[in-house]
C-alpha cells in the first residue's frame, strides 16, 4: 500500500553579515585608539543607507572615515554604532 504525504516547507530570509575578513585594524585620528575599519560600501550596508548618504554623514562628522594612501576610504566601525 502506498502512503502520500503532503510536506509544507517555510522559509525565511535571512541577511547574513560576515564582516570579518574585511575588517582592518588601524588607528582612528579622532577616537584616538586602535579601532577596526570597513570599507565605505560595507559601512553603507551596515547602517542600511547608499554610499551618498554615508558621504554626508562623513562630512557632517558624524562618522569616522580614514583615507588610505590609495584614495580608499575605510570608516570606523566605533563611530557607526556610536549613539
């Protein structure tokens, strides 16, 4: 005798965020202690906004931001959490 069954399968999105291997330590001129640093487009996605708004925050100086010697900005991860 063969038997049926009905399965009912649930998913659920999930945002998964492994900022580890693009994390690097350096010093923050304006916390002035070592701190760990993300690339601008990942700071962006951290706090859920576009590179421009994360621009603005920088210029505002609501956010840390160190320039590289490449042109590259990393920010400080301190400063996005802060408040």
């Amino acid at each position: 005798m063969k038997r049926t069954r009905r399965v009912k399968i649930t998913t659920i999105r999930r945002r998964l965020l492994c900022l580890q291997p693009f994390v690097i330590r350096t010093h923050c001129p304006i916390c002035e202690y070592a701190v760990e640093t993300l690339a601008a487009a990942q700071a962006a996605e951290v706090l859920e906004v576009d590179v421009n708004t994360l621009n603005r925050l920088i210029a505002d100086g609501r956010v840390h931001a160190i320039e590289t010697v490449s042109g590259s900005r990393r920010v400080c991860q301190d400063s996005l959490f802060a408040k």
